[in-house]
C-alpha cells in the first residue's frame, strides 16, 4: 500500500513564504518522479512543479517559475515544495503525486495521468 500524506499549508500574506512537505510510503519512493499539482474551487486540477527520480532535474509551471522550488530526500522518502512570493491566486488546494514511470528521465511530468497515487492534498490561502 502506497500513502502520501501532505502537510504545511497554511494561510499566510502575500508576499510570504511556505513549505509543503510530502511524505510517502513505498519502498520504491526514490525511483519514481515526484509531482506537486494545486486545484482551486471550480477550477482544474493543474501541474505545479515535478522533480525527477534522480533529483537532477526539475520542472514548474509558468506561473510559478522563478517563486517555487521543489526538492527531495530520498532517505526521509519525503519531497518538499517551496513557496515564496505567494501571491492570492496560488490560493488553492495543493496535492502531491508520485509518477508511475520507474526511472523515468524524459521530460513530459506536467500530466496528471502520469501519475499513480495522491496524496488528501493541503489547504494554502493566501491573504492580500
């Protein structure tokens, strides 16, 4: 049984900083790719950012390139998203995901369907 369970949201002010922690259970953790995805109400589910099996590439959205960074730690089977700059439309619900590819390394992470267990997801509101 796979589990993922995110924490560290929160409400902050914009222009604030906030670090999701995602820690999954799985003996296979370190060689799979890691996925960040965030769903506002009403809206589509949406890629946020992915980190490779490896941890030597990573890959964000647009709208977040330049703010948020992703990382891992294989030995605490745990991957870290790191928001800074939060601005009101990052308000949403933020769900991390593990790829179904075993030692994937080519460059397509922002598919949800690539993707084969969830994590409940955490809240982040961000407050003007």
């Amino acid at each position: 049984q796979v589990q993922l369970v995110e924490s560290g949201g929160g409400l902050v002010q914009a222009g604030g900083s906030l670090r999701l922690s995602c820690a999954v259970s799985g003996r296979t953790f370190s060689n799979y790719a890691m996925g960040w995805f965030r769903q506002a109400p009403g809206e589509e589910r949406e890629f946020v950012a992915a980190i490779t099996w490896s941890g030597g590439m990573t890959y964000f959205a647009d709208s977040v390139k330049g703010r948020f960074t992703i990382s891992r730690d294989n030995a605490k089977n745990t991957v870290y998203l790191q928001m800074n700059s939060l601005k009101p439309e990052d308000t949403a619900t933020y769900y991390c995901a593990v790829d179904q590819r075993p030692y994937y390394s080519s460059n397509v992470y922002h598919e949800a369907a690539t993707y084969g267990y969830w994590g409940q997801g955490t809240q982040v509101t961000v407050s003007s």
